[in-house]
C-alpha cells in the first residue's frame, strides 16, 4: 500500500495557538459501519464549524454503506488503496489521486478493495 497515508498518521496539525501531532489522535472505530475508523484531524471546534478534516481507513473489502450527509458537502482525497465509491447513479473508481465531490443531501458508499482504502474526508460545514 502507498505510504502517503502515514505521513498524515504521524503528521502535524498547525493552528494559530496549538501544533498538535496526528499521532496523539487515535483513530475511533465508525459509530456505524464494521471495519470503518476514524481520525479526525481538523474539528469544527477548530474552524468556528466552517470546516472539518478526517482520516478514513477502511480495511480491506469494508464498506461505508450508503448514507446521506444533510446539509454537508463532503470531498474526498485517496491517499492510499483503492475501492468503488457510488456518489447516487455514479460509480467511481478510487485509486491515489482520486478526489471526488460529494454535494449534501446526496445518497453515496464506498466499498474498499483488496488493499483496503484510506480516504483524506472534508466537510463543510464541518461534521464534528
């Protein structure tokens, strides 16, 4: 599996008054979907809620099942692995470099491939 996705493990948060390591922020396992965990490295806390940053792993052949997010765009960046991503009636491929919007209110899963997937997740306003 590519290595991008360990640098933002082990990377650096800069804000105006902290530097926080990515490291001292433990993934969380999905309050919903098996096999799905979760970093999240910028909160809205941080942004006064216009923004929030989140490291997605998926393990190998997991799946965020389909979900909406009401009143949240969503962008994701794949950083590492590779998976299927519907967003509605599109199916995209997602390898590195893959970046796909995701409009709010919009129906959409991803499915992880063999590698499993770690996905780069923005919102705004921010999720949490």
């Amino acid at each position: 599996m590519d290595n991008i996705y360990k640098s933002f493990e082990g990377g650096s948060i800069y804000t105006l008054s902290d530097t926080i390591s990515s490291e001292s922020i433990d993934f969380v396992p999905h309050p919903k979907f098996k096999g799905v965990f979760l970093k999240h490295l910028v909160t809205g806390k941080m942004t006064n809620n216009q923004i929030s940053c989140h490291l997605v792993k998926v393990e190998p052949y997991s799946e965020l099942e389909l979900h909406t997010h009401n009143d949240n765009l969503e962008i994701h960046e794949i950083i590492a692995g590779n998976g299927t991503c519907y967003i509605a009636e599109k199916k995209v491929t997602y390898s590195l470099g893959t970046v796909a919007v995701i409009p709010a209110n919009v129906p959409h899963k991803v499915t992880a491939g063999a590698e499993g997937i770690y996905i780069l997740a923005k919102f705004t306003p921010a999720l949490v």
